[in-house]
C-alpha cells in the first residue's frame, strides 16, 4: 500500500494529527492484509522525516525527481514499514 501526499495544515502541526492519519493508514493496511506501507518525502521535510520514523518507516531508497534535481542536489527519500503477518 502506497501513502501518498499527506499533509496538515501548519495551523493544526504538533497536534498529534499527523500521527493519527499516519496509524489509521497503518490500521487500514493491516485490515487488507497488505505486507508493507510505502512513502515518499523529499530532503527538505524534515518534520515528515520524524514524523514517519517515530511510526516506524524505515528510509529504503532516495532519488532525484529529475535532471535538474540532480544537478541541485535535490532528493526525494522513499520510506517502508513492514506490517506483521495476520493470524
């Protein structure tokens, strides 16, 4: 399962919003049967960083999105959780 641009408006960030979004994605891919949640978030999202790191993920790759982001160093890093086998 892919977990694909999440966002919190800055007025509602540090509320613990994130985080519920992020275990209800978890609960909702464990509920399927899926093996693994996939992201991806770029260099400069830090706090997105954090945020899916204390839930987990683990960064698994990173890439430049194009010629131009190679050029300026510029690199989107792809996160993965594994999901425990159902009983």
């Amino acid at each position: 399962l892919e977990l694909k641009r999440m966002s919190v408006s800055r007025e509602w960030r540090g509320r613990g919003i994130g985080r519920a979004l992020c275990g209800e994605v978890l609960s909702f891919a464990r509920a399927r049967g899926r093996g693994a949640v996939l992201l991806s978030t770029s260099m400069v999202q830090v706090a997105a960083q954090r945020l899916y790191e204390g839930q987990g993920f683990q960064r698994v790759g990173t890439y430049s999105p194009s010629l131009l982001g190679s050029l300026l160093c510029f690199h989107i890093y792809v996160y993965r959780r594994d999901l425990p086998g159902r009983d």
